[in-house]
C-alpha cells in the first residue's frame, strides 16, 4: 500500500526548494559582484600606486641625477653586522656605510635598537634639525636581510631631509622613501628584506626598480 503525501505538503515542499534555489543564486551573484569591486578597487590603487612612483622617480631624477650605481658594503663591516645585528655599534658602522654610498656625510646620527615601537614599527626616524636618530625594532623574529633593509629605509629619510627632497603629504614621503632606496642602488638589499615590512608591495617594488632602469638607459 502506497503513502499518500497531501498535496498542500508537496507544495510547501516545493515552496522551499525554489526559496533555497533562489537564495543560493542570488548569494553566488553576491559574491560575484563583491570580487569584482575588490578587483577594481586593487586596480585602481595599483594605478593611483604606479602613478605616485612615477613621480617619486621624476623628482628625485631632476634632483640627484641619474640613479645611483648598486651598493656594494664594505666587506669588513657587513661581516661584523652578520655575527650581530642586534649590535647598536654594528648597525651605526653600517648606517654610515649606507650613506656614505649617498655621498652624504652622516653627520649627528646615531642608531640605537628598541623594543618598544610597536609590532607594526619596525624602524622610527627622529630628526630635530641639530642630529639625527634611528631606532631599530628587535624582536624574536630579528634577520639580518630585514634588519638590514629597515635601516636603509631609515636611512633614506636621513639623504630625503637632509637633501631638501620630499612632499608636503606624509604618504608621499614614504613611497619617495622607498623609492629612493631603488633608486640611489639599494634594490638587491630591499628585495631580500623588505617584503612584508616595507610601505611598497613586492610588485610594486618590481615596477619601480624597471621604471628606474629605464632611467638609466
């Protein structure tokens, strides 16, 4: 003997189905349009990114010239930095280096290392007009190829103000900053540290090492 199922039951049944069917539609098209404005927003900002680097690169080429040739540390201090680079005397002996590359005398600047900046600080720039300071985060996860790439960054900040190059907006100043740092030779030291801490992405940092090289040519 068969089951009879009321007829007003196979309805609601039905009724339920289509409501499911129709709410998975219509989330999928949800997500759909979701990823496309994030795919635009990301567009936009690699434009609007790509267009601040290319400024960056055309003040500092009418300022310094043509870019700089790649750094290449003294053998001695780099080594000493290597076998400890939580050593303040050791990263002051390299910061010097680094500017030194700049053609710019470091003159009353001294980098000492912190714990208290933060974890997203990894690196702090003071300049009150008589001297300078740098203060390098070290924490658990201190390598040698981010600790090294912070300080050129810090560093930048030093040759940008010191030099009379910037902009009057903050954000600009540290794509400049970075920028820079491609720019006066640095890019094998910034690819290998930077990433991850460093206010440009890594294809962002691609871009502006090509656009450089084009400089030079």
């Amino acid at each position: 003997m068969g089951i009879m199922i009321p007829a007003r039951t196979g309805r609601l049944e039905s009724n339920m189905y289509s409501m499911i069917t129709s709410f998975k539609i219509l989330f999928a098209v949800f997500i759909a349009v979701m990823t496309v404005i994030m795919l635009i927003k990301k567009l936009r900002k690699s434009i609007s990114n790509h267009s601040g680097i290319q400024e960056c690169i055309e003040l500092l080429r009418s300022s310094l010239g043509t870019p700089k040739e790649e750094y290449r540390p003294d053998q001695q201090l780099y080594d000493r930095y290597l076998d400890d680079i939580t050593n303040a005397g050791n990263l002051n002996a390299m910061a010097y280096d680094i500017l030194s590359h700049c053609s710019k005398q470091p003159w009353n600047i001294t980098v000492y290392t912190a714990e208290d900046l933060g974890k997203h600080t990894a690196g702090q720039y003071i300049h009150n007009g008589t001297d300078a300071k740098i203060r390098i985060r070290i924490g658990n996860n201190a390598y040698d190829n981010i600790i090294l790439s912070v300080l050129i960054h810090e560093c930048m900040h030093h040759f940008l103000i010191t030099s009379g190059i910037g902009f009057e907006e903050t954000d600009k100043n540290e794509v400049l900053t970075d920028t820079a740092a491609l720019y006066l030779g640095f890019s094998k030291y910034m690819n290998r540290g930077y990433i991850g801490v460093g206010y440009l992405s890594y294809r962002e940092l691609l871009y502006a090492e090509k656009e450089i090289q084009n400089c030079g040519e």
